[in-house]
C-alpha cells in the first residue's frame, strides 16, 4: 500500500500542456440506451457517430453485445445487441479515424458466437463488463476478443462495494491477461476525489507494471463526474469515457462537452459536439429522464445502486423524504 500511496502524489503533465496518451471514448449510445431501452432512431445514432469523428473523439461505443438467449428483442432497440447489419447501416465501412467499440457483459453474452473474428467486422474494440465473482468468465471473454483480433478493455463494476484483498487479487489476475485497459468504475456515483485518487493509483500499479493502461469510467449522481474523471487523468489515466449531454443511465456520465473543453490536445473539437446537442438533443431531452436529482443524489451517498431512484422518478414522484426514509430503512 506503501506504493500506491505514494502514486497518488504522482501528477502527469500540467494544466497548460496535453497528454497525446489519452484517448476518450464515447459511450453515449451505450449508456444512454439504458434510459430507453435502446430504441434511438438510426438518425440520432448517425448523428451522435460524426459528431464524435468531427470532434476527433478515439472510440465510439455503440452498445451492447448482449445475448439473445437472455433479451428477448421485444421492446428493445437494436444497440442492445449491435449485429453487424446494424452497426454498418450507421458508419459503412467506418473509413475514419474513429474506431468502434461495443460493451459484452459476462455471463450475457454469447461471445463465442456473437462477436465475430475482427476481420469480418467493422468493431475494433471488445469491452468487457464483469463483477468481481466473474472474473473467471471475464478472463475467458478477454482471450476469446483478443485472439479474434481486438483490443479490448475491462470494467471492474461496483468496485466502491469490493473487499480491497478481493479487488487486489482481481487485478493481479487481469495484468495477466491479454487485456489493454483496466478501467477504474464509480458504478453508483458514490466516490470522491480521495477514492479515484487511491483507486487510479492501485490500478495503475498493476496495469503499468503490465505494459497496459487504466481507464475511467464515471457516474454522476453527486455531480462529481467531471471532477472525478479530470482527478484520474491527472493521476495517470489514459482512457477516458464520456457521453454527449452526459446521455446515461440515471444520473448520467461525464459529459463529453466538459471533458474536451478541458483537454488541450488540438485533435480535439468542442463545436461538433455542441452542434449535436443543439440539432439532436431537443427530442430526447423530452422524452427520457436522466442527469442529476435528489433521489440520484441519495443512492450516491449511500453506496447503493441507483434502480430504487430511477423507479421513483420514472413514478413522477417527487415525495424525496418518504424516499430517503426508505432507503435509509432498508424499506
């Protein structure tokens, strides 16, 4: 512990120069189709893809590769399982500098089958979601992308409720693998800057003494998102994710438009995105609900995951104290 304490001292760069390391993924479809199920419109889609290639944003996530086995496609939209078809309708044969990724869950997903030799595709990134009890199925996901010929990345999620010897044996087990990128997860937006500070630390003395680099995923139900996401990059992070309008599930993600106004790297382009905001927001703005509120706020503090919140507030409740009285109760 000795040494990642000392790491958490470690900055890299300084306010006034950038980092050509850090590359920043765009998950807003994939986040954002946990508001609504997945059902965007291929227009929004099309729209959200050349923002992020105008904007030289590195990685867009188009969804889930989620097993059909599981999800039955009734009421969901087509970027719960991102089938190629689909993919390709929106960005062709994706001749851009913009590389897609797609997010499989362990154990929802039929990778073997579903995920496609890299040459038959036009993915370029594999992410693979996993607790801490699916490790093992993690492992063997990771290898299955990687000898298919992706890279691919890991989320570690609920981390903020996983025992330090537990997580600590997780990522010796994940330097192991053929996995480019450890990612660092406030699944319930319950973290500060001294949490993102130790975690990005331990994260980065596994993954570095492995060749790989660390990520940083963020949630931001006590508005602490964007700080928390500029807390890990300053502390060593190389991958960055982050959604347009902080587009995600309950109270959203960082919100891209923050985070490039804050890199100084020159590829990137804030009026791309703030031109999509404009044109292609309006609609959903109107009909979904995410981004801060109190009932967020609560499950933050609490460690808890957000689904009591996003049921009481898909109720147009607003009785926020019979809320806080419940879940304080266990009720």
């Amino acid at each position: 512990m000795s040494e990642v304490r000392a790491r958490t001292e470690v900055k890299k760069g300084t306010w006034l120069t950038y980092r050509p390391d850090i590359k920043v993924l765009d998950c807003t479809i994939r986040d954002g189709g946990l508001v609504n199920n997945f059902n965007f419109e291929d227009q929004f889609v099309k729209a959200v893809y050349n923002a992020c290639v105008e904007a030289g944003v590195d990685y867009m996530e188009m969804g889930y590769k989620a097993s059909k086995k599981i999800f039955a496609r009734d009421g969901l939209g087509a970027w719960k399982f991102c089938d190629e078809e689909d993919i390709r309708k929106i960005v062709g044969d994706n001749e851009t500098d913009l590389k897609i990724s797609v997010m499989a869950d362990a154990e929802r997903t039929d990778y073997h089958v579903d995920i496609l030799p890299k040459n038959q595709s036009v993915i370029d990134m594999i992410r693979v979601a996993t607790y801490v009890h699916q490790i093992p199925t993690a492992v063997d996901m990771i290898k299955d992308a990687h000898d298919k010929g992706y890279e691919t990345t890991i989320n570690i999620m609920a981390v903020s409720q996983v025992k330090e010897s537990d997580l600590d044996e997780a990522l010796e087990i994940l330097s192991k693998t053929e996995v480019d990128v450890i990612y660092v997860v406030d699944s319930f937006g319950s973290m500060y800057s001294e949490d993102i500070q130790e975690l990005t630390a331990k994260y980065l003395c596994y993954a570095e003494a492995a060749g790989k680099k660390v990520g940083i995923h963020a949630h931001n139900n006590q508005q602490l998102a964007y700080a928390n996401t500029i807390e890990s990059i300053i502390r060593g992070t190389s991958y960055v994710d982050a959604t347009i309008a902080g587009l995600g599930r309950g109270a959203g993600n960082c919100p891209m438009e923050l985070i490039l106004g804050f890199l100084k790297n020159p590829k990137f382009h804030l009026r791309p995105i703030l031109e999509c905001i404009q044109n292609s927001f309006p609609e959903i703005k109107d009909s979904c609900n995410w981004g801060f509120d109190i009932p967020y706020m609560l499950t933050g503090q609490l460690n808890q995951h957000p689904r009591a919140a996003i049921s009481f507030l898909s109720s147009n409740r607003s009785d926020y104290t019979n809320f806080y009285d419940s879940i304080v109760n266990g009720d």
